[in-house]
C-alpha cells in the first residue's frame, strides 16, 4: 500500500468512477506512483477511498483505455512505462503505402538552449523568451533520410537535456523523458498541412528546394496535462504514408 497522504474524498456531480480515475492521475502525476510501480489492489483502493471495488474496477478500466496503467491478469496494476517499440507503435504514424509500420533511425544535428519565440511560447504554455532546449535531427528508413525535425521543450522542465551528437540516436525521445526525468508522455495533438521544402530540409532529405512536404505540429502532453515538447515533423512522403486510427470515445470506454 502506497502510504502517499491521499486528500479527503468530496463526492462531485461526475460519475464516481471518474472521480476516482482523476484522484489516481493526479497521484501518478504528483510521482506517487512512478512509471513501472505496482499499484495497491482493487480491494485497497476502494477502501482509501471509500467506495465499491466495482468503481475502482471501472476507473482503472477508464485508465487503461488511456495507456497510463497496464493491468496483467494475476500480477497485478502497474503505472505504464514507455519502451521504443510501444512509444513508436503508439506515437509514430508514417507508414508504407501497404500499412507496415516503420522503425526509423535518427540522427542529431544541433542542439542548443534558445529563448522562446512568441508561437513557441503559446504552444507550450510559457512566456515569450522562456529558456528551450532546441533539437534538430534527421530520421532514416534504412539510408533513406524522410523526415526532418525540429523538438522544444522547456529548460523549466528538463533542466538537462544531453544527446549525443555524433553517434545515432538508439532511445526515443518519450523514452528519455521518462528514463532521465521522470515524465510520462500520455497524449498528443496533431496538426497536419502540405509545406514545400525550404533549404534546410531540401539538403537533408536529398530533394530539390520546394519539393511538396508533409508537416506535422505536434504537442506532446505528460500524465498532468502539461505541455512538454512542441515537434515539427516535415515528412517526404513520396514512399511512405501518414495514418492514424479513430477509435469513438464511447467505444473506447465499452
């Protein structure tokens, strides 16, 4: 049993279950339960917090459909942990044409602390000229260079964010986050729109400046709904494909 102090249960207007989903994020946020910790049982959650083990079966249920617990039948519950292969098949979209999921390499370019730019700042909840770390990298299917990328994340929040710059980089970034700092990426948003290739992506990818680009503005959010990195993917699409699955939110819940 967790001996984290817990914070008196007030009944509010939302389903129980919801309530008590949001009482268990907020301690995973808080880092009660870090990721990869077992959490107490169905039975000593009800008790902490007052209600049947049929609400608690169902918040946790709630959670999984999230991908911030794993439960595994006669383990137990545990807080999700990012490894590569789940953060790529769960974040990374680019396809082949067929459907087959890709596992690119990448490489790093530059890296550097720089002050916020206005639109920077507004995506990543900040003040306009907030220390960033900046990340430029390219990423390869095979030896074929696809995807140019730009990554920001705020110094208040990863203080140190050391990569190697000459050697290719084996750890997804979510990985590191969570390996090296303690945060858990739990949710994206996405926007997407055709850019044509300035000059630096141009010489990257190998393709005649303003050749037709996919680009990806991606938010990425920690388990407390706090912005953590802003990424701009510019994507060569001409042999691989961007998909995503909808999945209805109620059934999602069912």
């Amino acid at each position: 049993m967790n001996d984290h102090p817990t914070a008196p249960f007030k009944p509010e207007l939302r389903p129980l279950y919801a309530q008590i989903q949001s009482l268990i994020t907020t301690r995973i946020a808080e880092g009660a339960w870090k990721p990869g910790d077992l959490l107490p049982t169905e039975h000593e959650l009800a008790a902490e917090y007052g209600v049947s083990q049929g609400t608690v079966r169902k918040a946790l249920i709630a959670l999984e459909g999230e991908k911030l617990i794993v439960r595994r039948q006669g383990v137990g519950t545990y807080v999700a942990r990012h490894a590569r292969d789940t953060v790529l098949f769960r974040f990374f979209r680019i396809v082949t044409p067929e459907g087959t999921r890709l596992s690119p390499k990448s490489r790093l370019i530059a890296q550097g602390i720089r002050p916020a730019t206005a639109e920077e700042a507004r995506q990543l909840a900040l003040s306009e000229g907030e220390p960033l770390h900046a990340v430029t990298r390219v990423r390869t299917f095979g030896d074929t260079p696809s995807i140019y990328e730009f990554v920001v994340v705020p110094a208040a929040i990863i203080p140190v964010l050391d990569l190697p710059t000459t050697e290719e980089m084996s750890e997804e970034m979510y990985v590191i986050y969570q390996e090296r700092h303690g945060i858990l990426i739990t949710r994206v948003q996405e926007r997407l729109q055709a850019i044509a290739a300035g000059q630096e992506e141009a010489e990257a990818l190998g393709l005649p400046e303003g050749s037709p680009l996919l680009e990806i503005v991606r938010v990425a959010f920690d388990v407390s709904g706090r912005p953590v990195e802003l990424r701009i993917s510019r994507c060569d699409t001409r042999e691989n494909r961007y998909s995503a699955d909808i999945i209805d939110a109620d059934d999602a819940r069912a």
